[in-house]
C-alpha cells in the first residue's frame, strides 16, 4: 500500500475500536481462545513487557517490522516477534517501554518515532508476562541496525501482504498446552510467525482492514 495513501487514515485508526479477543482468536491455538476472556491470570502477577508494532516506508509503501530472535537461553528465544522486552525500574511507562527496546533491539531512536496508540494488552501464560503493544510509525525509510546479541535479522512485511488472508495457514507443532496440534500462522519472508505475536499482528490486521473498509 502506498505509504503517503495510508497516512491519511491514521487519524481514523487512532479513534477506531479495538477487537480484541474477538480479533486475538482468528490467531490463537485452539487450546487458548478458552482463557482469552478470562482476567484469572492476574492472580499470577504477571510480569509486564511492551512492544511496537512499527509501520514505516520502503520504495513508497507500508512495511511493518518483525524480528527474528537470536537462539538464547530461554522461552521466547529463536521466535518471530515485534522489538519491545520487559518493563525495567527507570522506563517511565509502557509506552517508554516499548520505544526503549525497540532503540536497543533494532536500533530506532525513540525520537522518531509517532506512537498512535496502544493495542490491546495479552497475556502469554508459559513467560507470565503481560505485553502492551504499540502502533507506532515513522515517515523515512530506516536503516535498521539489529542487536547482535538479541536479534537475528529484521523481517520486513508489506502492509498489504498482512493484509491479505493468504498469509495465514495452519502448521502442526508441539506448543505448551499440546502436541501435534493445528495452530494458525502467518507466513513472513518462509517463517512461521505463531502465538502471541500472531495474535497481536491479528488485531493489528483487522483494525487496518476495517478501516480501510476491506471485507
């Protein structure tokens, strides 16, 4: 999509209603959209963490940024997801958060970067943390600069490629709740990009779509 055309619909993407579960579900493994309503998790004190879904121009037209995780001890390492990490003492809040990791992880200057707003928070039970994502943009093409010790490589998605259903299909894996099971996913650039961060790009997508008045 051409990116000068989408500029004009932020301010309606920035008014409009978020879907939340209804929008997390189209994405989540079926052994999840039963606790998806549910606030039980709050009982846990989950950690907090923040991430930016951030749009931005290449020769003309939206992209969004996705990094692939460098292999690491831990859950989330080796994954398909957007920059942003946990809440550390001195952020100031989520969104400082969110701006935060994504200058560490790829390099982003807080500066530059418009937040329109935050997206529905969601809780991924196998890390307990609770993410915040933000819907974040900027106006020049960018010279990504990966965290050699975080980030594998920056995966760029053209907009209208999210935007279209043939993106998504369904994979058998292992997860945390089962194995062997039919989980939806978005394929980006011959990842697979699952779980939590799929969720969220569904909300993401379906915000876009509507406003955009595609059915």
């Amino acid at each position: 999509m051409d990116f000068q055309d989408f500029l004009k619909y932020l301010p309606k993407i920035e008014k409009e209603k978020l879907l939340s579960v209804e929008a997390h579900m189209k994405m989540a493994p079926l052994e999840r959209i039963s606790s998806l309503s549910s606030k039980d998790y709050l009982d846990k004190n989950p950690k907090k963490a923040a991430v930016m879904m951030l749009l931005y121009p290449r020769n003309n037209q939206v992209h969004l940024a996705l990094i692939v995780r460098n292999s690491y001890p831990g859950i989330h390492a080796s994954q398909i997801a957007f920059p942003g990490g946990k809440v550390e003492p001195t952020d100031i809040n989520l969104e400082h958060t969110a701006l935060r990791e994504t200058h560490e992880e790829i390099g982003v200057k807080p500066e530059i970067v418009n937040v329109i707003k935050p997206f529905s928070e969601l809780y991924i039970p196998p890390s307990n943390f609770l993410v915040s994502p933000f819907l974040g943009i900027v106006y020049e093409e960018i010279a990504f600069v990966p965290s050699p010790y975080e980030v594998k490589r920056v995966l760029e998605l053209p907009l209208k490629d999210l935007l279209d259903d043939r993106i998504i299909t369904q994979v058998v894996m292992s997860t945390s709740y089962a194995k062997n099971i039919s989980v939806p996913v978005f394929n980006v650039d011959k990842y697979v990009v699952w779980g939590a961060t799929a969720m969220m790009m569904s909300e993401l997508k379906e915000t876009i779509r509507k406003v955009l008045e595609i059915n």
